[in-house]
C-alpha cells in the first residue's frame, strides 16, 4: 500500500512540473487538427472516389 501512495504523491510532484499550455493554444491547435482532418479526409475521399470510378469504366 504504501508503494501506491509513494507513486501517487511522485505523479502529483510530477505535473506540478509540467508546462501546461495556455487556453488559446489549445484553442489554435485544436483548429489546425480540425481543419487538416478536413483537408485530408477530402483528398482520400476524391482518390476513393476516382479509384472506384476507374475500377468500375475498366471492368464494365
């Protein structure tokens, strides 16, 4: 038990440490991960689309 208390109280010594980022960090980086799944959930979309496309004019 007192390992378990030992770790615990390490792991809160611990993130006191951390440097957290600030509110509108999180905020800019939240936008660039938002919008680059966008972007490339477009491109894989429009390539899923033209592969099925030329798969189905070759074999029809």
């Amino acid at each position: 038990m007192k390992k378990i208390i030992q770790f615990f109280r390490e792991s809160i010594s611990e993130l006191k440490k951390v440097s957290w980022p600030s509110k509108d960090e999180v905020i800019s980086s939240t936008k660039v991960v938002v919008v680059s799944v966008f972007i490339f959930a477009a491109i894989l979309g429009l390539v899923d689309f033209l592969l099925v496309t030329g798969i189905d004019k070759l074999f029809s």
